[in-house]
C-alpha cells in the first residue's frame, strides 16, 4: 500500500522548531476494549480510547492544537511539522524524508529545535536505545516423519541456535555490553524460531530465526550482525539484514537540554529504551523526545490517553512555539 508523509514550514531563517509525529500506529487484531471498536474515539471523564490515541495521534493532536493558537502572528522563526509513515516497520517514512524532502535539507541547514512527539509522559528524553533486527533461514525437504524422504530443516538451524545463544550470555552478562543509563542496561538479545510445520509428522522443510536486539548509544554492535551472518554463511544458511537502525543521544548538559528542561519544570532529562524516528533524522543536531501519554498505554488492547495528558501536551507545545518561534 503506498504511504504518504507530510512536512511543512512557515517562516524563515534559522532556529525554530520542528516537531515530528508518525501517522500510523500497529494493528489491531487482538483489541479486546468492549466499549468501542479501535478506531472509534470514546471518551470517559479522564480518558480517551482507540487506537493511536496514545502512540501517538494524542501528541499530535496536542502539537495542532497549540499552534493554531499562534494563528495569524508573526513568527520571528520557522514552525515546522513533520508527519512520517510506517514509524512501526522500520522508520521507513522518516528515511524517506530525510533523503528526499527539500523542504527537510533546509531544515538540516536552519537546525530547529526538534521534538519528537513520541509518549514520554511529558519528560524531556535525551537519549534511547536503536533497533537490529535480521533473519537467518534454513532449507531442507517436507517428507513424511515416518519415512527417510524428508531433510530437516531445524537440523541445520541447531548449530547457529547455538551462536545465538552464546552472544544472548555475551551481551547479557559482559559488562563492555551495557550501559546503566537505560533500565534494562542491556541490548535485550531477543531471539525467535519458526519451523512453519502445521503438524508434528512433517518432517520441516523450512526453519527462520529471527534476532531483534536494541543497540545503545557509544557502542557499534557491527562485530555482532558480521559474527551472525558468518556464522550463516558457515553453515550454508541464508542470512538476511532487515533493520539496523542506531540510537539517539544528545548531550543531556547541553544548553538546549538545560533550556528545554527549565520550560518543562524537570530537574534532569531521561533515557528510554524503545526507538524512534529520531534514529533516521540524525542530521537534526538538536533533538529531543517529548510527548504525551505513557508508553506503558501504547500498543496495548485498550490504548488510551489521560485527559489530564492531553491539556498538558497542549500548553507544553504552546510554551514551546511561544519561546522558539514567537
């Protein structure tokens, strides 16, 4: 299905503030809130419902909000809005952008403020972890499990299983693996089999491994994805990169940190663990997460956002167009 993203500027000159949004949101095939459907707003008195409310059409909604207040001022520095598609799959509208937009190449030139919308909870967010993830496939031959005709394809995963296993005790229990800023401080090896068999006497024909891990800022994990597909390529398995996307890390003692904390009444800036568009709009240099709404309420079978959230991304974002850009 062909995506579209959006990005737009008023004004001129250098500074400003940009803020970023995605426009999709993860499916909804296990939504279990009996009230309404998922894409159906519905309010309580502290809440709204559905999906995306949170993640993160609420901090958009907030973003829209407080700049039509500033309707019809003179800005005496830009206001920009991005809206990226397929946040969820691979960031894959911000790399768009970020190859292609002029409007965006101007941007990296005039260096806004940048926020990312994502739901913090309203804390300034300075840093979080990347996203790796990639497939390793083995072959053999479908056969009756009662004959010999059939080739298991699990046999030929086993010994790379048994890599796999060894890099999770690696980067779980080496400390050059972790970083204490994040909770967990480590990358969070994640691995995952399917045989794709739909009964237990067909001997497998086909076996996929599949490896998600979060890298953190201050270390490459290249050494890791060439120790796989080596390992791969031992075995005469395929080998396959899906993502690769870094961390985000600014200064927390900066003076756009320290500035942007003062706005918000926090005494310091936070880490997060999960990854954003700001993995592929790096050439933004002074860039923050900033949104509202828990990350503990997206993605879930009944996402909603507090009222209470909401009024207070809309005068966060108001503040913020008043400083940067009024």
């Amino acid at each position: 299905m062909e995506k579209v993203s959006v990005i737009a500027t008023r004004g001129s000159g250098p500074g400003g503030l940009l803020y970023c949004a995605h426009s999709d949101v993860v499916p909804v095939d296990s939504w279990s809130f009996e009230e309404s459907g998922p894409f159906d707003l519905y309010e309580t008195a502290d809440r709204v419902y559905g999906r995306g409310s949170c993640d993160m059409k609420g901090s958009l909604a907030c973003f829209l909000a407080a700049a039509e207040q500033y309707q019809g001022q003179e800005l005496r520095a830009p206001l920009s809005i991005l809206v990226a598609a397929d946040e969820e799959v691979g960031f894959l509208g911000a790399k768009d952008i970020a190859l292609r937009s002029r409007i965006f190449q101007d941007l990296i030139v005039q260096q806004p403020l940048t926020v990312i919308g994502e739901p913090t909870s309203l804390q300034v967010v300075h840093a979080h972890k990347g996203v790796a993830v990639f497939h390793v496939t083995s072959y053999g031959r479908a056969g009756h499990s009662s004959s010999a005709s059939g080739l298991n394809a699990n046999l030929k995963m086993i010994p790379f299983l048994q890599e796999m296993l060894a890099i999770h005790e690696e980067v779980m229990h080496d400390p050059a693996w972790q970083n204490t800023l994040f909770d967990p401080p480590t990358i969070s090896w994640n691995i995952g089999v399917n045989d794709f068999t739909m009964a237990s006497n067909i001997t497998p024909e086909r076996c996929m491994c599949t490896v998600c891990f979060r890298p953190m800022p201050g270390r490459t994990v290249e050494d890791l994805l060439d120790r796989a597909s080596r390992k791969a390529e031992e075995l005469g398995i395929e080998y396959e990169l899906i993502q690769n996307s870094v961390p985000f890390y600014s200064d927390p003692n900066s003076e756009m940190i320290q500035q942007l904390l003062k706005l918000a009444g926090q005494p310091e800036a936070s880490r997060v663990c999960y990854a954003s568009d700001a993995a592929e709009l790096g050439a933004m240099k002074n860039m923050v997460l900033c949104g509202p709404g828990s990350i503990e309420q997206a993605h879930t079978d009944d996402e909603w956002i507090s009222k209470d959230q909401l009024s207070r991304g809309v005068e966060f974002y108001h503040k913020l167009i008043g400083h940067y850009c009024v």
